[in-house]
C-alpha cells in the first residue's frame, strides 16, 4: 500500500475573490475571473486558493504511474501568473492536438496550458479543452 506524499502547496482558507482582486493588472483581473466562471461551471464546485497563488477546483487523488506515490490535488485549476496564465487540466495535453490547433496562441507544458490573456484564445474552445478536463475521473 503506497503512502501518501505530503507537499507543501496545500488548499487554503484564502479568498479566491481578495486574490484576484489584488492582482494589480486590470486585464489580469477580468481574464482571471473568466476563467474562474469557466471552470466554477464546469466542475461544479467552488473554488479554493491552494499555496499563494493558485486557484483549484475539488480535489483528487493522484498516482503516479512510475513510483506509486500518492498527492492530494485539486482536479482542475489555474494561476494567474505575472507572465502567463497556467491552467492545470490534469489532461494529457498532446492527446488534444486537434482542439488546441483551434485555441489560437499558447503553449503546453506536461499538464498545463498557458496563455497570455483571453483576447489571444478562442474563448469557446478553451471552455471545450476545461470541459473535457472537468469530466475526467
């Protein structure tokens, strides 16, 4: 039986409406709380700030495949970052190559998308690519 690992960015008691708030870029603002309807949509669930800086969506345990440790997560969320915006869609990015075509621009990293702002995606087809995500067990 494997243990579970504990890691240091953990759900807070934080505002997710104070963070955003405070971000000092207006259009960071606007784009985050966007995203946050998205995937407060999608997932059904309210959202926590996890760490100092990311908003997560319910929680999942995950396994690793390679060593069999196991981390308590949230399942989908994001980070309004001062470069970027990093969404954590604990999807396999590369497998969803025909709908990230359709985004408009962004780059991918293991799990996550990153986008400058809004105006540079397809806002539908983001909300497609944080559906998907959503529904994953």
């Amino acid at each position: 039986m494997s243990k579970v690992a504990q890691i240091k960015t953990k759900p807070t008691e934080l505002s997710v409406d104070a963070f955003i708030n405070n971000l000092p870029d207006e259009q960071k603002r606007k784009d985050a709380l966007a995203i946050l309807k998205m995937m407060e949509k999608a997932t059904k669930e309210k959202p926590k700030i996890w760490g100092t800086s990311m908003i997560g969506f319910g929680d999942k345990r995950y396994k690793s495949p390679a060593t069999g440790r196991e981390v308590d997560w949230f399942k989908i969320g994001f980070s309004p970052r001062k470069a970027n915006f990093s969404l954590h869609l604990v999807l396999d990015i590369k497998q969803h190559v025909n709908v990230l075509k359709k985004l408009g621009k962004h780059k991918t990293g293991v799990g996550c998308l990153y986008i400058n702002k809004l105006e540079d995606v397809d806002v539908k087809v983001l909300e497609e690519l944080i559906n998907i995500s959503a529904k994953i067990k």
